[in-house]
C-alpha cells in the first residue's frame, strides 16, 4: 500500500467556489506530505527566496521576484527552499480564469499543464502582491472586487508581455469558452476528476456528477478544453505515476492500480503514448 503521504494529498481548502479566490502569504517549507494537488489555479510570487517543485517528479526552480502561474490539478510539492524570505499565494477556480477571456495560447499553456514564469522581474509586483494579501483579509465584497479585477489585469498583463514556460505542458489543448453557463459545468468536472481520477471513475460518472447526459457533457467538455474526457482522466492519472515511479519503490503494478488504471497492460500503453518511454526507464532516469 502507498503511505499516506502519498494517497491524502487532496487539498480541497485550496479550491475555492464560484468566482471567488483566494490569497496567502506565508514563510516556504518543504512539504510535510511529499505532493498535494488542487483543482485551482496557482499564481505565485516570491521575495527573498527560491523554490524547487517537483511536478510528478520532474523539479522546476521557481525563481524569486517572477511571478509564476500553473493548474494545481497535477500532483506537486516543494522539495526544497534557498533563502529567507516569503511567498504569496493566489488560488483562482479553473473557471474564472476561463471567463476572463486571456490570451488562448496562455490558457491553453496553462491548463495543459505547463507552469509558466514572467520573463523579467516587475518593482511593482512585490508592492501588488503584499497589498494584495494584507487586503484579502477585508470582507467587504467592493474589496474582493477591486482585488479580483487587479489580479486579472496583471494575468493580463503576463499573457501579453510574453512568459517562459519552465514546465513544459503535458500535451496540447485547444480551449474555446462558451460562457457563463458552460464554463460552470467545465469547471466542476475538472474539480470532480481531480478528486476522483484514482478511483475507477467514468465519463459516465463525470457527466452524473455535474447532472448532464454523458454524450453533452463529452461534447461540452472537448469543445471547450480541447481534449476528450477519458484523455483528460489518463493524463492526470499518468501525473500521478509519474510521481509514484520517482518518489517511491512501489512495484509498478501496485502503481498503475493506485493510480486508476484497470489493467498493467492499459497502463503501459498510456504511459509509453505519453512519455515515449516505459515506466521502469522513466523511474530510472528520475532517479540520475
């Protein structure tokens, strides 16, 4: 069995509803449990210091002074911390990002699975991000309100002034908002499969989740993300191996059915599709 650390990872405090957001600051640490995962959209900022995340085993060096943004849903931790100094954390639902009507090719980046980071440091982003956390705190919703339409701006601002991506995506997408209504549905199936996709779930349980028929919620769901609702399942599960194979020393059967594959063989094939590689070469390498 996988120890808890890495099966109670689900850090549903970080998902907030609706339209709604959350802000943060805190001094970094190394993650108690090795990786959680978030149906939300993680924008970071760092003074002082450096983290080092490792994405389902792949490490990325979140440098300080840039603001960094990435989807939650791929299992993620701190690993290590170099210098003192302070982080601000945003959480943004998955469908409000898609409401504001960014760039396509940023949205797509970033709900493929790539985390992205500005290309140069901006003075003013250490004043906005400290204002911005000590502000949250006020619950007068002309507030939230104000705060909100500042952090779109400036996620505005990033998507046109051009991005490194220091995580490459996972594979491509192809996103098309449909407004208010649609991006509801879309943004509970996201949260639904990523609490669930270690179960044994179906697009038929996906589309039951958020009450519409499977044949609707498969066309909704490619229309608007870009890839099919079973692709979208293999390919977090797939993230969640990945991190399983450069973490632990769990049998690769064990892996592939705590991960929510049904079968070694489906496995293989969606691992070796995805990465071009077998899982015991994709261990090995991770571990060099």
């Amino acid at each position: 069995m996988i120890d808890d650390q890495y099966l109670e990872y689900v850090d549903a405090h970080l998902v907030p509803d609706g339209t709604e957001f959350m802000v943060e600051t805190h001094v970094p640490k190394k993650f108690r449990a090795a990786y959680h995962h978030h149906a939300s959209v993680e924008v970071n900022y760092l003074y002082g210091c450096e983290l080092e995340y490792s994405f389902s085993g792949t490490k990325v060096r979140l440098p300080r002074n840039k603001m960094t943004v990435f989807w939650g849903a791929v299992p993620h931790g701190v690993t290590d911390v170099a210098g003192d100094g302070m982080i601000v954390n945003i959480y943004i639902s998955l469908a409000q990002l898609l409401k504001w009507g960014l760039p396509r090719s940023f949205i797509e980046d970033i709900i493929s699975g790539a985390a992205v980071s500005a290309n140069e440091a901006n003075p003013s982003d250490f004043t906005s991000f400290t204002k911005w956390a000590q502000e949250y705190a006020r619950s007068n919703i002309a507030w939230r309100r104000l705060l909100l339409g500042e952090i779109e701006m400036r996620l505005r601002r990033l998507a046109l002034e051009g991005y490194q991506v220091i995580l490459p995506a996972a594979d491509s997408a192809s996103i098309c908002a449909n407004g208010r209504s649609s991006m509801h549905y879309i943004d509970r199936m996201l949260r639904f499969i990523a609490d669930n996709y270690t179960s044994p779930i179906t697009v038929a349980d996906v589309a039951d989740h958020v009450g519409l028929s499977p044949s609707y919620s498969m066309l909704l769901f490619r229309r608007t993300v870009g890839v099919p609702i079973k692709k979208h399942i293999t390919r977090i599960r797939l993230s969640h191996a990945q991190m399983l194979l450069a973490n632990t020393d769990l049998k690769i059967l064990s892996i592939a059915m705590d991960s929510g594959f049904n079968s070694l063989s489906s496995f293989y094939e969606a691992f070796c599709s995805l990465a071009n590689k077998t899982p015991a070469a994709f261990r090995l390498e991770s571990r060099q």
